[in-house]
C-alpha cells in the first residue's frame, strides 16, 4: 500500500527539489529534510520497549526502538536519504543495493548488494528518491525478502502512478511511504512533473 505524507512542510519542501533552478547545495539539504518527514511515518509502526529513566525530579518509563533497523539505500540516489534516516534512529544498521538497468532486457540488474544480517526482530527500510517504474524497487525488495529480511518497507520522496502499480503487484505486503504520487512517467520513464534526475541533481553530475 502507498502511504502519502501530506504535511505542508513537506508539499513546500518538494516544490524546492522540483524547482529547476534550486542548486545542488540546496537540493541535497532538501532532500534530507525531506526524508526526515517521510522515514518518521515509516517508522511510526516499530515496536518499543520501555525501561526506567530517572529525571531530575522523578523516576518514570523510557522508551526505546526494539526492532533492528536496517536502512538500504539504492544506489546511487538512495544515499541522499541515508543520514537523515540514521540520524532519526541513530543505532541502526545500514546495507546498501546497487541495480544498474541492463541495456538488452531494460530490467534493472544487481551490481552490489551488502546486507546485514536478518534477525527476527529486524525491520528494513529501503530507501530510493523516485518510484518510476517501480522495477528497482520491486528488484530491492526481492533482494531483501531472499536475505531473510521479513519485515520491510520502503521510503520514496516521489511516486508515479505506474511504479505504484507494478510495486504493489510484486510486493502486496510491503507499504511505500511516499510525499507525493505524481501524474504519470514520460516516454524516458522520468516522472513528470517530477524533478528531473534525482541521483545527478544531489551528486552535482546533471552537466558532466
Ligand atoms: N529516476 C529519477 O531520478 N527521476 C525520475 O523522474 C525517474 C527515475
């Protein structure tokens, strides 16, 4: 299921990235506010345990996350997501998937993949700026289903209605959580409106 986080910071933080003259800088400290947002939502469901904190005036109960977090980030543009989400769970893990796609099939195809291990209790999160056509995603989360990783959920600051489609047929019980679902892709499967190359507009590569 697509979950979308519609908080106004959010809605004005994402007319910064689509904005076409917003400079690298800028855009890659978007991004991470951004993520922030959308991570807290996806994390909304962790389990908590408590234990006993001591203020200044009183004892009372604490809580912390039980689960083991495990942040993947698709290469490359998934890494501009990475700190803002550790930093909201400063003790998780992070693994990390590359798919580049392959020329003759168009299909995305792994050229990295380095997991931490699956635990009962771990709970992973990929995380991939724009669900296009929903392939690498889809292909990730095959990655981290063969892992052993049981409890999964992904985190995108856009979505095409096309990429929700074919996501949700191959991976039903995984929810997205998502800023935004836009129009539709282009003939190049960017989505449109959109903001262009996520992985060239954070790593400063549009012109090069
Ligand atoms: N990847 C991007 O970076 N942008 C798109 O619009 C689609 C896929």
């Amino acid at each position: 299921m697509l979950h979308i986080v519609d908080h106004p910071c959010v809605r004005a933080k994402l007319s910064i990235l689509r904005d076409r003259t917003t400079p690298c800088v800028r855009f890659r400290e978007c991004v991470r506010e951004v993520t922030s947002f959308i991570a807290a939502e996806a994390l909304r469901g962790v389990e908590l345990e408590s234990f006993p904190v001591k203020t200044p005036l009183a004892e009372t109960t604490g809580y912390r996350i039980a689960n083991a977090i495990v942040f993947v980030p698709i290469l490359r543009a998934g890494l501009g997501m990475l700190e803002a989400a550790q930093s909201l769970v400063p003790d998780s893990a992070a693994g990390f998937v590359g798919l580049e796609r392959d020329h003759v099939t168009r299909l995305p195809r792994e050229y990295y993949c380095k997991l931490p291990e699956a635990t009962p209790n771990s709970f992973a999160l990929l995380l991939d700026p724009m669900l296009a056509t929903g392939n690498s995603l889809a292909a990730a989360a095959d990655l981290l289903k063969q892992a052993g990783f049981r409890r999964i959920a992904a985190v995108t600051i856009i979505s095409a209605p096309e990429g929700k489609a074919v996501f949700e047929a191959r991976h039903p019980g995984i929810d997205v959580f998502t800023g935004c679902l836009d129009e539709r892709l282009d003939e190049n499967k960017y989505i449109v409106p959109g903001l262009g190359d996520a992985g060239d507009r954070i790593f400063g590569t549009e012109h090069v």
